[in-house]
C-alpha cells in the first residue's frame, strides 16, 4: 500500500517523522508538493520566500531522484488533490508534518477530518519544534506569556529525539493525473531581482546541513558577544532552512552537544527556543497575526501613513545610516540580521510611528526567512505590543545603536557605499560631520525625521493611552 507524504514546510529526508511511519507501517511512500497559497489566507507566502521555496523544492526532488523516486508536483485546492492522488493509487495513507499559522492549521483539520471520513489514515507529526505548542504550560494550565518561565519549564521538560538519516532508496511511481511541472508553479521570479541572493545561499537540505556545519566551525565560539554585531556575521544563518523545515531543531541541538564552549551552546539554544515560544504564542493567540496582543494599544494614535516616509524606510534612504544599511542588506540578500531588524522596526514604529503591520508586511514580501511566528511576534516585541514585550517608551537611538554594535563602521560601508569615503567614526551620524567633508551625490544630507522629535512626538502619544511603564 501507498502513503502519501504530502510536504509542505518539511522539505528534507532526514529526521522525516512522516516518512519514517511510513516505512514502519510497510507503506510506500510517494512525495506529493501541492502548490495551494490561497489556503493560507492574509498571509501567503511573499516573493522573497517563493523564489526560496522554488530552490528548496529544486533541491528536495534532485534528493528524492537520487534515491529512485521524485517529487510529485500538484497546483489547486489541497483536499480536492489528495483525493484524486489517493483514489488514483489507492492509497492507504496522507502522512504530513503540522504547521501552525492559523490559516494552514485550520485547513489541515478539515483535510484530516475529510480524508478520515473516506476511511484513509490521515496523520500529522511534528518536524518543525522541540514542543509541541501545546506541550508546555504554566502551572496553572495555562499558556505562557513571558519567555524565561517558558524557557525554564523547556529546560525541564528537554529530550530532543535523536536525529535518523535518510532513507537509502525509495520506491518509483508513474506520473499520476493532474501533475504539473516546478517551474509551472511560477514560483521563481520573471524578472530576476534575487539574482544577487544566491551568492548567500544554498537553499536546500545540503545546504542547511552545510550551514550547520560553517556556524560550529565559524561562529559558535563567539557567538555570545558576537552575536549583536552584524558586521561579525558570527550569527548561524539557519533561519530560512529552519522555516522551510530543511533541518530539524533536534539535529541542530545533537549537532551542538560535541561542539564549542558551554555558554556559546547555551546562548544559542536560547534563541532556538524564542522561536519556540513564537510558535507557542501564535497557537494560543491566533489573533496576535495581526492584531495587538495588549489591546491597549487598539488606541494608539498611529500616524497615517505617508507614502514618501514609507517607501523611504522600504528603500533604504530614511538618512538613519543604520536603519538604510538593515534595509538594503534585506533587499540585497532576502535576510537583516537580529540587531538590525529590531533597530529598523523601533524607527518605524516609534520614529515614523507608523503601525508595525506596515513593517511586518514589508518583511514578509522581502525575507527569504518570513516565518509568521517569529515575523509577528518580533514585530509586536519591538512595537510594545506584544506578549513580554519590550516598553514602547523604550526607543531604540538608531545613533547609540550603531556605535555600539557596528562600532567602526563597517557594517554601515558594507551596505550605504555612498559613506564608505567618510572617516569610520561618521559613518553613524553623517549629518554631524562638517558640511565641507560630508558625502555628496544620493545620500540624504539629513535624516528624513528628526530623531529628537521623532522619539518626543512617539512618547507624547504613548502617554494618551496610559500603557502603565
Ligand atoms: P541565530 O542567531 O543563528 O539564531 C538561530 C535560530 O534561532 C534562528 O535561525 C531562528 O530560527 C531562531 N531565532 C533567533 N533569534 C530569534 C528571535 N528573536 N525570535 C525567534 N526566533 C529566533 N526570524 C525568522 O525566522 N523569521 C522572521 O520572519 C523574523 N522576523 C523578525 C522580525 C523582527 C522585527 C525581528 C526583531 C526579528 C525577526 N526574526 C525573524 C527573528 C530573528 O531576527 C531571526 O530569526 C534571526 O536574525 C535569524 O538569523 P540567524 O539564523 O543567523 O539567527
């Protein structure tokens, strides 16, 4: 009997929970990628992330062919293509790995439901977290809100599976009706504005595997007091393998246990597990993907957005050294490092004052990372606005931040060449530099806001919804 393995956000063989019960229940099983971005209402995938998953998927087939078989390609509503896949070749089983943003989720259920109906086995695994959202819970049974309780009952609660290799060969199948190509899914972009991303990347399960392996030899050793300094790039770069369930959590922690010292490994694992705790909040407070977590905030005098301001915050040319070098890098290479995204979200949200959704937006068309747990929940920490989140009075100096964490400067030359001529030390404030010796030519002379009114007018309206500080 057939299994169907229908992949979505899991696209690797190792670690494959699916693939795993299909081979303990004798089933043979057959890859199937269903292409269905309607399913996943407000928040469908964005460009940067489609012409990642179209590499992604690339990748996934090439390892399946090497094994004997190859990846099913389907376009259309989910439930209506399983059923014809699975009356097609009677198949005993749908096998998938859960995903938790709400629109998918719900889906998944009546998938579940409908195919149980029909007398199919319909079952879904966990390839993508340590926990389970639901596995995890304060004392009083209920969901947590603030990440170190949550992070102290994952210490307590931490057996990570161990990690399973591939399967060796895997069974061959006709084409089936209805399939399509890769390339017909129209996931890779016409025009080619990711041409420059790939000298970054290598999406993929080799890829996410090769990560791994740079950031243990490159970055782990450092990691604790590097990790804030973008010019380092001591960071793992795992996040879009991560999101597209490339690599498993449990294979990374394995990974870790023989490498580095101690508190790098720890320091790490931590941000493996806010991860955790974003997955854990948007299960709870599904409603958080677009709205407040403090409803306080519902009456927040948020500006009415300017075009200019907006798409000067998009483009990299606010005139905030900083904040145009995050961007231009995201544009440039799909990814911002940490750091920087929390500076340019606080300049959106505070500075320009305008709604975090306007920024959450800009991210999820832009990284080739967009993840709607982790994108939300860093959206709405930096805007105060979410759970255990940082006080909105508590404004980012996009100035202070870069001479503390890019310090000469370089982070700033690597992304905003036209400061590249000035002196590193002004590279942080050109505006500051003596008229005579500052760059001519695009740059903005100054900073499209001014910080000092930005912050006054951003705390002046915090004050008239009486968040308590
Ligand atoms: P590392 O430092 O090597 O961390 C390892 C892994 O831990 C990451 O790959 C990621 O999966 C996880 N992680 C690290 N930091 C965080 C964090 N603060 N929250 C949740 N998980 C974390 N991350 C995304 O994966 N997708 C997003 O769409 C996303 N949007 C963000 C938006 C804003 C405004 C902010 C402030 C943060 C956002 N993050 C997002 C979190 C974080 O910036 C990235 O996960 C991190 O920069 C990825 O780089 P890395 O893999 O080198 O991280």
């Amino acid at each position: 009997p057939t299994a169907v393995i229908w992949f979505r956000d899991d696209l690797r063989l190792q670690d494959h929970p699916g693939l795993q019960a299909a081979h303990r229940a004798g089933f043979a099983p057959l890859p199937v990628y269903i292409h269905a971005p309607h399913e996943e209402g407000e928040w469908a995938p964005g460009a940067a992330s489609n012409a990642w998953r179209h590499r992604s998927l690339a990748a996934l087939d090439a390892a399946l062919r090497a094994r004997g078989s190859r990846l099913h390609v389907f376009a259309g509503d989910s439930l209506a293509t399983l059923k014809a896949i699975t009356t097609a070749t009677e198949a005993a089983a749908v096998y998938w790995s859960r995903c938790h943003e709400p629109a998918a989720a719900r889906r998944d259920e009546a998938v579940r439901r409908a195919l149980r109906a029909r007398g199919l086995r319909a079952d879904a695994w966990n390839a993508h977290l340590l926990f389970e959202p639901w596995q995890l819970e304060t004392k009083a049974g209920d969901p947590f809100r603030v990440f170190t309780p949550f992070w102290n009952a994952a210490r307590r609660a931490w057996s990570p599976p161990a990690p399973v290799p591939a399967p060796d060969l895997l069974p061959t199948f006709s084409p089936l009706p209805g399939e399509t190509t890769l390339d017909a899914l129209g996931l890779a972009p016409d025009i080619r504005w990711d041409a420059g991303f790939w000298a970054h990347w290598t999406p993929g399960e080799a890829g996410a595997d090769a990560a791994l392996q740079a950031f243990i030899a490159d970055g782990l050793h450092d990691y604790p007091r590097g990790r804030d300094h973008p010019a380092r790039r001591l960071t793992s770069r795992l996040s879009p393998h991560l999101h597209f369930g490339e690599i498993s959590p449990w294979r990374i922690v394995h990974a870790l246990q023989e490498a580095g010292p101690v508190e790098a490994r720890a320091a790490f694992v931590r941000e493996l597990a806010w991860r955790e705790f974003a997955v854990h909040v948007l299960h709870h407070f599904p409603h958080t993907q677009d709205a407040n977590f403090n409803a306080r905030f519902d009456d927040f005098a948020w500006s009415a957005v300017d075009p200019a301001l907006l798409r000067a915050w998009q483009r990299g040319r606010t005139g905030v050294p900083i904040v145009d070098a995050g961007m231009r890098e995201m544009q440039a290479t799909g990814w911002m490092h940490n750091r920087v995204r929390m500076v340019v979200a606080s300049y959106l949200t505070k500075h320009l004052r305008l709604h975090w959704l306007h920024g959450a937006r800009w991210f999820w068309d832009q990284l080739v990372d967009a993840d709607l747990a982790n994108n939300t929940q860093g959206w709405q920490w930096v805007a105060g606005t979410g759970v255990d989140a940082a006080p909105y009075f508590r404004i980012f100096n996009p100035v202070l931040q870069a001479r503390k964490f890019d310090p000469a400067g370089e982070y700033i030359a690597c992304w905003v060449p036209e400061l590249r001529e000035l002196p590193s030390k002004a590279r942080h404030a050109p505006w500051e530099v003596p008229t005579g010796s500052r760059p001519t030519g695009l740059y903005p002379a100054r900073p499209i806001v001014d910080l000092a009114e930005g912050r006054a007018s951003a705390l002046e309206a915090l004050k008239r919804i009486r968040v308590p500080v």
